[in-house]
C-alpha cells in the first residue's frame, strides 16, 4: 500500500503543479466553462497517459539512445508554447462569439503533452522510480493511478479558470488575463530554452 501512496503523491505533484497544460486548462475555463473545457481536461490526461505507458514499456531506452530525439522534442514544445502564447496574446477577450472560437480539442489536449517538456520529466522520473524495470503490471497500476489523478488535477485548474471565469465577463478583464497567461507560457518557453 505505500507504494501505491508514494505513487499517488508523485501523480499529484507532477500534475497539479502550474505548467504550460494547467495554463491553458485555466484559460479554457474561463473563457468557455467547465463542461467544454473538459474535452482540453480528457484529452490531456489521455495523452500523458499515453506518454507514461510508452515510457515504461520502452521509449525511454529510445530516446538514452538516441539523443536528437529530446532535443527535437525540446525545440517542439517551445515552438508549441509560442505558438499558444500567441494565440493567448492576440485574444480580443470577446466572449460574444465575434469570430467564433472554439475551446481547445481532446487532440490538442492531448498534443499539448507530448509537446511539453514537463510531461516527459513527469513520465521518466516516474517510471525510473516506480517501474524501472518495466514490469507491466507495475506500469499499468502506475499508468492507471496516474491517469485519475491527472484527470482530477487539470479539471482543477478548468475549474478555476471557470470560476474566475465569472469575474471577466469584461472585454478588458478578459483580455488582460490571457495576456498574463501568456506571459507565463512565455517564461515556461524561456525557461525551456536556456534550461
């Protein structure tokens, strides 16, 4: 049982920490709501679910080999924290559907975590401290454990972006606020870059 616990604690570290997903999980929140930011929410969760069980079935030994690998992936996470932080930045804060926006997809969700250097930290430092060895078992109770409280820890920020969400009914507010959260992914991109 205290595997399953110090297994639990990592999860919820690794995910309910501020990264480049829970950002946009906060802004999707507050600009379209709880329900339709849930498919940014499953998609995410999915996607470094994915992420994980790769990792501890073998992508791991891949990329030891193969180092271009992390860095193709490094440069691919800054340009798409750019590219989110411009689109954040660009936001006129409308909220009547000037040019209808749509919330970010499950694919997004989803690429946002192959693309984020946080999550491949997350899913090497975890599979390296709970199933080096690659056991399955150990990774599908390590993936399937992760999983529910990486779902629970991004809704989180949906859900206060949501509830902010209420206070930025104002163009201006609304703006302001994405021009903040895309600050922050600027740094995130920033840090990626000279780390």
């Amino acid at each position: 049982m205290s595997v399953q616990l110090s297994m639990a604690a990592f999860a919820l570290a690794a995910s309910i920490s501020p990264g480049p997903v829970n950002l946009v999980a906060l802004s999707c929140g507050a600009r379209y709501g709880l329900r339709a930011s849930l498919r940014h929410v499953t998609g995410a969760t999915l996607g470094f679910t994915l992420l994980l069980l790769a990792m501890g079935l073998g992508l791991q030994q891949l990329m030891s080999q193969w180092p271009a690998l992390g860095a193709l992936i490094r440069w691919s996470g800054v340009a798409f924290l750019l590219y989110m932080a411009y689109g954040l930045a660009r936001d006129e804060g409308r909220l009547d559907g000037g040019k209808a926006q749509r919330p970010p997809s499950l694919f997004t969700g989803a690429l946002m975590q192959w693309l984020n250097p946080k999550a491949w930290l997350a899913a090497l430092a975890g599979m390296g401290a709970y199933a080096a060895g690659g056991e399955p078992g150990l990774v599908g109770q390590f993936a399937a454990l992760y999983f529910v409280i990486c779902y629970l820890s991004i809704a989180c920020w949906a859900y206060a972006g949501a509830f902010l969400g209420r206070y930025l009914q104002e163009p201006g507010r609304l703006r302001l606020f994405n021009r903040g959260l895309a600050l922050l992914l600027l740094g995130s991109a920033g840090y990626l870059l000279w780390a």
